[in-house]
C-alpha cells in the first residue's frame, strides 16, 4: 500500500484553520503533511528567519489517517523567496528548526545556482506568474543527480484562471526539461477546501503531461526520498576521528633480523632452498 504525502500546506495563525487543514488532509489519506512557512526577504540587509512554532502549539490532537490505525505525521519546512543570492545562508543555525529546505529562484541566474551549489531539498517552481526564464536540461540534470526534487503546487490553479494558467504553462516547461524525474506535486493550500486526494492529484498530472506512474511516485516515491535527503543533509555533515592502537610490548616492537641472511641465529627450514645459505643447505643435509 502506498504512503502519500503533501509537503506543502501553508501556515496560517489561525489555530482553528490549521486545525480543519490537518484533519481535511488525514480524511484525504495523506499520511504526513509539512507545514509551509514562506520567507522572502524584503531588502539585502540579513533579516532573521522565523522559527517554526512546535506542532503542539499549532493543533490541538493530531488526527488518525483515513485507512490507517496512525496519527498523522506533521513537519515543518522552510520557502525561500531568492531573488538575489545572498539571501540564501549556507549552514545557518536559523535552519535547524526545520524539518525541508526549499527554496523558490525568480531568475534563471538563481534557477543555475539552486540545482547546482545551494545545499537545499526542494525547487520550487513559481506558479503565480509566467516565468521570465526557461528551464535548461543542463543544471535540471545536476539537480537530479544530488538527489532534488522540483515542485509544482497546484491551489493557485483552483483559486483563479489566469494563475491557472500559470500553473500550466510552468509545469508543462518544467517536464519537459527533467522528463518527468523528481517531481513533487503538493497542494500548497490555504484553506481545507482547496486539498485534494492523491488519486485526485494523480489524474491532474495529465494535464502537464505526467505518466500515471510518474504522478503516483510524484505523492509517495518522491516524498519519501526527500525525507531521506533532509536527514542526510542535516546529519551527514560530521567528523569521523580514528586512532591505531597497539598492544604490544615495546620490546615486541623491535625489528627481528630478517631471515635467511645469516645474521643471528639460522632457522631450519626458513623459505625455499633457493633463498637459504649454502651453510644451512650443508646442515640440512648432514642431518
């Protein structure tokens, strides 16, 4: 039985509404859910990264996935609006807290970067406007190889027309430059209603031209892995220092004089006739 998940559903201060947006996404099947916070810096001077709020503190009881004899499993993760590099800090402290790393370029320059260097899990593709760039194969297959996944939300699409369109437009461009690998379809919704079953998420995907296994692996497969990438990423850095210990004796340490040389006391039977003195060879044989 497959596990799905949507990694992506928006903060809102509002208890009561975070509350419905769990339990809508438990009924819907959805066996873990990442908590969307979205930060976009506004100038270039370094602006402090909200901390996520603990789970307790957003819902009352986590509710029992539709199916299943489990709670629900809640994440928190971090959105970076980049519109210039800086605004993505390599190994801060402001990043712990969270459990995914995205982050949203709005330049093809910021696009290359993200697929390339910066140590993230998620690319998150804008859907509330036509992109001013297109996606090329060359950084696309980089960020596929370290094990990235690219993002397409689709509650833009069903609040409006236009965005829908967008939506569209972006995703279409996007499959076509990774075929399909590594994308990850999340709802991105605000409210209750805008959630979506995975089933109905997985016909969807045939409108920016997913296959029905690509979709599928596109809500379970695909999630899974960047859960696996994020703990890599926040654990794999480390240090590993190893020691040679010896339990011998300093006396057992000294060199012994090399056999079959004729220093010190010749062994019998040491190597081959060939590499043994004529002495030995004389006393081998007499005896």
């Amino acid at each position: 039985m497959s596990v799905f998940m949507d990694l992506n559903v928006t903060f809102s201060p509002d208890k009561q509404n975070m509350q419905q947006l769990i339990d809508m996404a438990a009924h819907l099947g959805f066996s873990t859910v990442a908590v969307n916070y979205t930060f976009e810096p506004a100038t270039k001077k370094k602006q402090a990264i909200p901390a996520p709020k603990p789970i307790d503190e957003l819902i009352d009881q986590l509710p029992i996935v539709q199916g299943r004899s489990r709670p629900i499993r809640v994440l928190n993760r971090l959105t970076l609006v980049m519109s210039e590099l800086s605004h993505f800090r390599p190994n801060p402290t402001e990043y712990t807290g969270y459990d995914l790393l995205a982050v949203q370029p709005m330049t093809e320059k910021l696009f290359h970067a993200a697929c390339t260097q910066l140590d993230v899990d998620i690319i998150s593709v804008s859907v509330t406007e036509k992109l001013p760039f297109l996606f090329k194969r060359a950084p696309v297959n980089v960020a596929l190889a370290r094990g990235l996944a690219f993002e397409v939300s689709f509650a833009s699409a069903i609040r409006d027309a236009t965005l829908r369109r967008y939506t569209i437009a972006n995703a279409v461009s996007l499959m076509e430059a990774c075929k399909g690998k590594n994308v990850l379809l999340s709802s991105g919704a605000e409210k209750p209603l805008e959630l979506r079953g995975p089933y109905d998420i997985i016909n969807l995907c045939s409108l920016i031209g997913l296959s029905d296994s690509d979709a599928k692996r596109s809500v379970s497969c695909v999630c899974r892995s960047l859960l696996l990438h994020a703990e890599t990423r926040k654990t794999a850095s480390g240090v590993i220092f190893t020691q040679k210990t010896c339990s011998t004796s300093p006396s057992q340490q000294e060199a012994a004089p090399p056999r079959g040389t004729g220093e010190g006391t010749p062994c019998r039977g040491d190597g081959p006739a060939a590499k043994r003195l004529k002495s030995q060879l004389t006393e081998d044989s007499q005896t």
